[in-house]
C-alpha cells in the first residue's frame, strides 16, 4: 500500500488536503478522518457506494472487469480445484493449507459437529412454519449462550474454538430447522462423510432410510458453498463487521450477518428468484411480460437475480453457475423447466436497452436456486445454503478487523432534517397531526382511539 500525493479539496475558498490511501490492485481512495474536525462538513453517501470502511486483504473483487479473486487466487480456479473447507481456511488464515493443516483443520471441525442436547431442546420451542432464516440466526445468537467457554475475542485459543464451531455446527444447525419444519426426526451428523456430504445426509436421511449421497450432488453443493464463500463488504459482512467493532462475540456478530443475509436484496434474492420464475412458469411464460413490468417505474417488480452494487458487466460466479446448472441438471437427469424460462428471461433482458444502459446483468443467484432445486433443497432453505458458504468470509473479515490494532467501532453519522427545538405539550393540548395517520395503523387500536379523542 503506497502513500500517493495527497487530494486537495476547496471548501468554503480553502483549500484542504487528504491522504490518499492506495490498494495493492491500485484503488484509490483518501482518508477523511479529520474532515469533520477541519471543516466542519461530513459526506452523504447513501448505500455507502463511494465509501470504504475499511482496507481488507481478504477479497479481491473488480465488478467492471468481472474478477473475483479470494486472497489473490481466481474464483475460477478455486471453483475448479478446491473444496469448501480448503477455501475456509485460505479466506479466514490468509493462505492454502498444506496436507497436513488441511487434515487438522477437517479434523477439528468433524469433532465439533455436534449440538449440545439442551440447544436442540430450543428448536421445539419454534413453530414449525418458521422461516429456516429466523431459526438460524436464533440458534447461532443462542450458542453464545451454551458454549460460554469461547466467548472471549482477545484470547486466541478460544476464538479458534469458536470458529470450529460455528463450522462445523452451522450446518448441523441448519438440517435440524429443515427437519424440525417437516416434522421428521433430526438427523445426527456422521463424521466420516465429507463436509457437504455430511450436510446433504443431515437433510435427507431419516432414522428408517440411509441416503447415499450421490457424488454429483456432494460436489455441487461444493462448488456453490466455494462462490458464495466471500464476497467483501457486502451487507452481511459489513454488518458482521459492524456488530463486531462494538466487542461483541463470534456468535453475535454472526447472527447479525444471517439476518441481514436474509432480505430478497441480499441472500435472499435466490428464493424471490424462484418464486419469480415459478409465477411466470405458471402463467404461460411470457418473460417479455415480466421484462416489461421490471422496467416501469411504478410497477415497483425487478428482475430478482438481476443487478449489483459492484459488477457492471458480469458477475463471474453467475458464469461459472450457469455452466454448471447445464451440467448438474444433465447429470442428475433432471429437467426443470424454470431453467428454460431463466434462460429465456436472461436472452430477452440482456438485449434491452434499459438493462443494457443501466448494466443489469444475472448474478450469482439467478441460476443457484436451479441447482439447489436440482439437489432436492426445499426453496425456503435457499438463503440458509448462502449462510452456510458465507460463513466462513464472515468469520475472515471479522478476524480481520477484530485482529486490527486500528479497528473502531462502527459510528457512521447523519443529516438531520427534522424538527428544530421544540417543547414539550401536555397531551390534553395536542392538536390532530400526520401522527393520527400512523397510529391508525398501530395494531394497539386502544392507543389510536384515546390519542383522536384528545385531539
Ligand atoms: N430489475 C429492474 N431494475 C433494476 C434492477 C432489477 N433487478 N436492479 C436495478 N435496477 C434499476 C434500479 O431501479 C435503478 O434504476 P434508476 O437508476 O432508474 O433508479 C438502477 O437499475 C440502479 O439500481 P439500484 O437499485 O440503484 O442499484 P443498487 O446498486 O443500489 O442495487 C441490487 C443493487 C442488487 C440491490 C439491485 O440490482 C436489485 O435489487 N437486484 C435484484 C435483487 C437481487 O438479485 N439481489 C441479489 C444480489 S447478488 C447476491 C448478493 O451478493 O447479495
């Protein structure tokens, strides 16, 4: 990192300087730590698209050139050649792991796969129509409840024990919602399958029936966990990052980043996918309809699995899934005919010019939740199978910071635009205002009838 000539600012007819911070890829950026203390003006950045929290070697990611790089290494070439716990590794130490570290590493986290009895007791507490999203960010928040042992964030031994764990038991975590919600038995974990395998037996084995996993299934959930592994400062992870600059623990800073995986914009995009996918499929689909509706303003409809904050010209893991869609779908002798619309809806978009303009491509989710319906994996456990491969560019980037001597909490600041000083008024002399509107929709109606009656 190379410190360039500084930028200078005019503001208010003085002239300001900021140093320039540059990465190893050459990115620009300068630092406005002191601009508040020297000028009295902050930034307005809405979505913080221009500003970056932090400087990180974790992820390497150019969305005008397509390139996703984890620790240096191409996506493509880690898709190809490694495994999921292989990558782990490299996103959260900072580097491959030899044979031997490799076999320590799998080792310790087949050891911990299971739950404590009395955290499974938690799972009856949750109705069964729960969203496997809730159940898994409760659960993981809940750990830090029974493995109190590793809740330090200074101590080194006990944060390797806690990333151990949330390894190896998040998918245990995450088959026993499956379970729970179809009312069959839980599945205990068995450790001389692989990582994905073991996974794919938690969800389809039961105590009658053993399911074989089939190698084309285990190595496709490989290959998906490895391209959702990392993607920098994302929502999730900066959220992760962000509850973890308070001093919270692992678990803690993890169960925040499940929660804000999970809206449609995020990780949950691969359910609205599908759910998108399965509506036209259902009334006769007519894509260009649906490519109409994405493009008027006052529809409020997108094309989910379509756009990104970051990539204007493709998004490589969308290129790497949709090969592998043709070839998991053949191998597996499937024909699912939402492939067929999602092919059609990408060729009719791709050659309109609102998408064209306005660089809107397929990513990572317009074809993964096409290979997770191929391997059996119920929609609404979709953005739990994100959680799983995103787990461990969480735990990298909250070691990261949390490993940083230069690390503070997260504080961003605001504009205020609402009232200037005002006084407080007894209730009986408050006139009706804008307020009546919202309390109409109060679910405590009593508040709404005693608040319009004072008025
Ligand atoms: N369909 C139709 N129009 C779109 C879409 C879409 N999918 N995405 C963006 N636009 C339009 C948007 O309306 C805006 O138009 P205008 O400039 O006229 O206001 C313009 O394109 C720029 O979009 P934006 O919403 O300002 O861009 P953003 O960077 O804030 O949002 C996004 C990125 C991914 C949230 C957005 O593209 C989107 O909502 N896509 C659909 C949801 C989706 O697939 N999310 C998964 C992202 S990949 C998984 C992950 O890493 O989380």
């Amino acid at each position: 990192m190379a410190n360039e000539k500084p930028v200078k600012l005019e503001i208010d007819g003085k002239f300001f300087e900021f140093l320039v911070t540059k990465g190893t890829e050459d990115e620009k950026s300068f630092d406005i730590s002191n601009l508040r203390s020297q000028t009295g003006y902050i930034t307005m950045d809405n979505g913080y698209a221009n500003t970056s929290s932090c400087t990180s070697k974790v992820t390497f990611l150019d969305g005008e050139k397509g390139i996703l790089r984890y620790r240096g290494i191409p996506i493509e070439e880690l898709a190809e050649k490694a495994s999921f716990l292989e990558v782990s590794f490299l996103l959260i130490y900072g580097y491959l792991p030899t044979y031997k570290e490799l076999e320590i590493f799998k080792k310790n986290i087949t050891q911990h796969t299971l739950l404590r009895e009395d955290l499974v007791k938690l799972y009856d507490g949750f109705p069964r129509t729960a969203h496997p999203m809730a159940v898994l960010s409760s659960i993981v928040c809940a750990m830090s409840t029974f493995y109190q042992d590793s809740l330090s964030i200074t101590d080194p031994a006990q944060v390797n024990l806690s990333i151990t764990r949330l390894l190896a038991k998040l998918p245990t975590i995450a088959a026993f919602s499956y379970k729970t919600s179809i009312g069959q038995p839980k599945i205990y974990p068995k450790n001389l399958l692989d990582y994905c395998s073991n996974f794919l037996h938690m969800m389809f084995a039961t105590p009658a029936e053993e399911y074989p996993v089939p190698k084309e299934v285990s190595e496709a959930l490989n290959l998906l966990l490895i391209l959702h592994a990392d993607h920098e400062q994302n929502c999730s992870t900066s959220t992760v990052r962000l509850v973890g600059s308070s001093g919270a623990n692992l678990f803690a800073a993890i169960s925040g980043g499940i929660c804000a995986l999970w809206g449609p914009l995020h990780g949950g995009a691969n359910q609205a996918v599908m759910e998108m996918l399965e509506e036209i499929h259902q009334g006769g689909g007519d894509v260009k309809k649906y490519v109409e509706m994405a493009k008027d303003k006052n529809s409020k409809f997108k094309l989910m699995g379509f756009g990104h904050r970051v990539y204007k010209n493709f998004d490589p893991r969308a290129s790497i899934i949709k090969k592998a869609c043709d070839k998991v779908l053949e191998s597996l002798h499937v024909h699912n005919p939402l492939l067929d619309i999602a092919k059609q809806l990408e060729a009719v978009a791709l050659k309109d010019s609102y998408f064209i303009e306005k660089k809107l491509y397929p990513n990572v989710d317009f074809y993964s939740g096409i290979i997770y319906s191929a391997l059996n994996i119920p929609v609404n456990m979709f953005t739990v199978m994100f959680a799983l491969g995103r787990l461990p560019g969480w735990i990298a980037h909250w070691k990261e910071m949390n490993d940083s001597s230069t690390t503070k909490i997260g504080r961003p600041r605001q504009i205020y635009t609402g009232p200037t000083l005002t006084h407080y008024t007894p209730w009986d002399q408050r006139v009706v205002s804008d307020q009546q509107q919202i309390l109409s929709h109060s679910p405590d109606n009593a508040l709404g009838v005693r608040f319009k009656k004072a008025a």
